[in-house]
C-alpha cells in the first residue's frame, strides 16, 4: 500500500474529508486536503493554491490519499496524478451530484441559470458565483465522473 495514490474529488460538501480519512486510516497512508493549500480569504479556489508547496508536500509520500475540489485540474498543474482518479458517490442506486455536476448543455446557459436562481435570492444581481462556478467549469471540462475508478454508497 505505500505506493498506493488516491485521489477524491467532489464538490463542496461531498464528504470528501471524511471518505478521505476513512480511506487513509484503513490504508494507513497520509491523508492530504487541498484546502491546506489555499490562500485564505480569496474569493476562489484553483488559483489560489500554493502549488509549490503541495507538490512538494506529495513527492514527500510514495503514498497517500489527497482529497479537494477540482482535484484533476489542480493535480495536473503540478504533473502529478493519483492511481485512482475518481471516487463517484452513489445513493439510492444514483450518482448523487448528478443533477448539478452531469452538464449537457453549453457551460455558459448552466452559469446564466445558476447566477438567476442565486438571484432570487440576494438583494441585488449576483454576477460572481465563486467556488460554485469554478465547480461547474470543472465539471464541464474534466467530466471527473466519466473516469471514477471507484464507486462508493453513502451510508444516509
């Protein structure tokens, strides 16, 4: 297991962290979260990632498990990839992000939608739908749920 690579990727509130944890206790591998890596207090997250010192951080570890949003793209930026890409969480026999995170239609209508229902529920127009929007772009792109290696049930 010590060469062992695991990546979790999700959105926001996934349960990443804790999969990421229970994985790397039963493995008995360091357990990584990018969000150790962010700059505080900005207004975003793939940007604002200290690369060199996570990079650094991995090639310390012949194994590990590193878990965080938008995990393939921030992966490729240093040129590193875990063994296991993707881990797809499953309830009720459904992808359960499926809904937010499977777009079919143009990125741009999806973010025009997005920034609308977000609307509706702000005092003015919500132009910056920040981590959110960064999701859905990478969700677009990447397609992260087209190469999960792994399927998990959530247990609730």
């Amino acid at each position: 297991m010590s060469t062992t690579r695991i990546g979790i990727d999700g959105i926001d509130g996934a349960g990443k962290s804790t999969l990421a944890r229970e994985v790397s206790e039963a493995l008995g591998l360091p357990c990584i979260s990018l969000d150790s890596f962010v700059e505080k207090d900005m207004k975003g997250y793939v940007e604002h990632i200290d690369y060199l010192k996570l990079k650094a951080t991995l090639e310390k570890f012949e194994g590990y498990v590193v878990e965080g949003v938008c995990l393939r793209q921030v992966l490729r930026r240093i040129q590193l990839a875990p063994a296991v890409n993707n881990i797809k969480r499953v309830q009720h026999g459904v992808w359960s992000d499926e809904a937010n995170l499977d777009i079919s239609e143009p990125v741009d209508v999806v973010l025009a939608r997005e920034r609308e229902l977000a609307s509706l529920f702000s005092i003015s127009l919500v132009s910056n739908l920040g981590l959110a929007e960064e999701v859905i772009r990478y969700h677009a792109e990447f397609r992260p749920h087209n190469h999960a290696d792994v399927t998990y049930v959530a247990a609730h």
